[in-house]
C-alpha cells in the first residue's frame, strides 16, 4: 500500500495441522505467489512476542511460522536483508521473552538479527492522521524497512475482542510510550500506530489460537495460516472466525472510518482450502471455565470486582487498568491453577465507581490513579496502586502479596532472569549514543500507509 498502487485485498486460508516448517514454508511460499508480492530490500518480520515464560508457551507467534517465512524471503532474494523485531510487553526485556520462546536460539541458528526495538536507536515521527499518538519513536529497523511482513498469533482479547494484525501494532511502541493512551482510549491508538505500522504482508498464525488472558492464553488447535495484503482485510476474516462481526470490533470500526479500508465483504476476495464458516464452527466448541476472553465478571471467585468508568472520559473501565489485572490473575492462574476459585473474598475497584464498595473486615484495592468511590466505602484494610494506567507487573509484583494472592512474580528463576536480562538491556540503551544515526545517506527512510 505505501507505493499507492490499488491492490485487490486478498485473504488466504491455509489448512495446516501442526508447526511443522518445511509445510509451513510451501504455504507462506504459494501465498506469496497468490497475492503477487516481491518482497526485496531491508525486510522486517515482526511477530507477536507479547509475553513468553517457562510455563506460557501459547501467548506468541511460533518460531516455525517465523523460520519459514525467513527462508523463503532467502530463496526468493538472497541479497534482501532480514529482521526479526519487536518490544515485548509489561516493560520486561525483551531479551527475556525472545530466550523463553526459543527466538534467541532459532536467529542464532538461521543467520538473522534479532532486534529489540527498545535496544535500537530512535528518531521522533509526527503522525498526521492520529487522534492521541501525534508523535512516536520509531525505532531503526522499523523506519528503514523497505518491505513489512507482520506475522501475528490469532488470540482473542480482553479489551480488544480479538489481536491480530492491526493489534500487533502496541509492539513497535517502545517501553517508554507504550502505555500512553492504553486505557478506553487503545482502540483508538491501535489505529493511530497504523500509519507507520502499516505492513504490505500478513502472516497469521492460527495452527493454535489463544483464549483466556491474551497474556497467558489457553491454547486451542485451529490448524489454519491466513495470509493477506492487507491488514484490515486479514482481521475482518480472523474476526469472523472467532465468531465477532467485523462491526463489533471496535478498532476495525475505527480504521475504517479513518480510511484505512471497508468493512464490506464485497471489497475482500477469499480463498484457501478451508471455509470461514467450518473454522467458526471449531471455534465454538472451545470449552473454558473462564469465557474466551477472562472476563472477571463471570470468572468463579469470591473476589466482587467494581469496573468504574474514566472521571475524564465517562467511558467504562473496560481496558487500561482492568485488562492488566484480568492478565495478571490469569498469568498467576496458569501458574497455580484453582487459584482464582479459591482466593479470600475481597473487593477490587478499577476507576471511579459510581457506587457503594461495602466489605466489612475484609480488604479492599483500589487500582489506578483515578481509582475512587462515590458512594460508601467499607473496609478492614485499604490498599492502592497508582498508574494510568496501572501496570500489570505492578499488580503481580507489588499488589497481589498484600491481597494475599500467590504469584509468579517473586519466584527465584523469574527474579534471576529480569535481573539478568535487565542487565543485559541496561549495556545496550548505555550504548546507544555511540551507533549510526537514523536517516543518514543512503539509508531508506520510513515507509508510511498509502491508503
């Protein structure tokens, strides 16, 4: 899209039962052909690396998804270089995800550089088509791309219903700037991250989707690849899917009202060997006691949540705030599971509640910076953590001991990996003075969506 030629928006579904990459391969390797694409030059591949532990193993894109497409970018132009980038999520090291999820290994193996975006030099962009991210840093291998491949992992999300394409964009925020306008604001900021992460490839990995917390999903066998030109287009159909209507998907709503493309099926042409409809039909069958999407208002504990609305906005807490916390209980939740059903009860406040929060003798936390009653408010003991929003490793870390809720957080091996991974990116954001500037003679500059 960023050379302004109209395409034909174009979505490939692939049947492929397991991760196994020499398939995966011919599939990405016939869908390139399909759609017509020559990818050349300085290529980034950016995956879905959000989060990745000893024991989470479902929340990113596989590395057999990213090793099939390097090596098939390798046979059709063996002079194009190759990158694998991303910024992992809750301010944790990239490095560390990378290492958990077998990325470090497999680029080592392969040849390819493996870039943090936060660990890169920067350069400032101005957004012109953004409501709230007027400006952003971008970082090096993203703004010198000739060719975007975006391969995410299909999940269904708390806040967001579903992440996928367009969603994949928080990754290419680094650390300082990703949780501006993260609160009922995200979906509007997915679309304002578009106009620099605008890819010309989608990837998708769907071979096993995640439902629950899209921080520490369940996996869910699907055995499908979707592959597209357009990124609007690929998420309509993952949309459906996961049985939403493109029209309740609040981003899509919102990227097309900004041009980004139609919601309209007639403007998308299919094809593959596997339906839309058998696929929604599997995704049906997904049995989970805590709904597809860790909603904590039908989760079974004796813990009573009271989701407030923004004092600024008006607009209910139903991201920010409430979505790191739905992440952190259900990281801890895969940790130990029984965990959640079997807590103290106790009342949690997220934002200012319109009501009264009555739990005699018992705890009370009230999370965010806005975090307030206006009602009658009851407790034995009252705890706070501040933020806008507040950070899920802040609700593990520092708020869950205080409510007694076990987690993974202060574990020997996970204290001893962010140290050392912390260290490790402390020695490369010390160096970045000393590397190439961005921009300099010769160098490609930032790509921007043509729509």
């Amino acid at each position: 899209m960023d050379d302004g030629k109209v395409k034909t928006r174009k979505v490939l579904l692939r049947r492929c039962e397991t991760y196994d990459a020499s398939m995966i391969q011919k599939i990405v390797e016939e869908g390139i052909e399909e759609l017509g694409e020559r990818p050349a030059g300085k290529i980034l591949i950016k995956p879905n690396v959000v989060f990745s532990t000893a024991l989470v193993k479902s929340a990113y894109t596989h590395t057999s998804v990213i090793e099939a497409i390097v090596n098939v970018l390798r046979k059709i132009d063996a002079r194009s270089e190759v990158c694998i980038g991303e910024s992992g999520g809750m301010g944790i090291p990239t490095r560390l995800f990378f290492h958990h999820a077998g990325y470090s290994r497999m680029a080592k193996r392969l040849g390819v550089p493996l870039r943090d975006f936060n660990e890169e030099r920067c350069v400032r962009v101005r957004l012109t088509r953004a409501k709230w991210h007027k400006t952003m840093l971008v970082a090096r291998s993203l703004y010198e791309a000739n060719y975007k491949i975006w391969v995410p992992k299909l999940k269904f999300h708390n806040a967001c219903q579903i992440t996928n394409a367009l969603k994949l964009n928080v990754g290419i925020l680094t650390h300082k700037e990703r949780m501006l306008y993260h609160d009922d604001r995200v979906d509007e900021k997915i679309v304002d991250l578009l106009e620099v992460g605008y890819p010309n490839l989608i990837v998708s990995d769907a071979i096993e989707i995640g439902h629950g917390s899209e921080f520490a999903p369940y996996p869910y066998h699907l055995g499908v690849i979707l592959i597209g030109n357009d990124p609007m287009a690929v998420d309509m159909v993952a949309a459906r899917i996961l049985n939403y209507r493109p029209e309740d998907v609040v981003h899509l709503v919102e990227a097309s009202t900004r041009g980004y493309g139609t919601l309209d099926w007639d403007d998308i042409v299919i094809k593959g060997d596997v339906s839309i409809e058998e696929l929604s039909e599997k995704v049906l069958k997904i049995e989970t006691p805590y709904s597809v999407t860790w909603d904590v208002q039908k989760v079974r504990t004796p813990v009573k949540f009271y989701p407030g609305v923004n004092p600024d906005s008006g607009r209910k807490c139903a991201h920010g705030c409430l979505n790191a916390l739905a992440g952190a209980l259900a990281t801890s939740e895969r940790y130990y599971p029984g965990l959640v059903a079997g807590l103290k009860a106790m009342g949690i406040v997220i934002g200012y509640y319109k009501g009264d929060v009555v739990h005699p003798g018992e705890k009370v936390a009230l999370i965010g910076s806005c975090a307030a009653v206006e009602g009658k408010l009851v407790a034995g003991r009252i705890l706070r953590v501040k933020g806008c929003p507040a950070k899920g490793m802040d609700q593990a870390a520092f708020l869950f001991p205080r409510l007694g809720i076990k987690t993974p957080a202060w574990s020997f091996r996970n204290v001893f990996e962010m140290l050392y991974f912390g260290i490790l990116k402390a020695v490369m954001l010390m160096t970045k003075p000393f590397r190439r500037r961005i921009g300099e003679p010769g160098v490609p500059s930032l790509r921007r969506a043509g729509v």
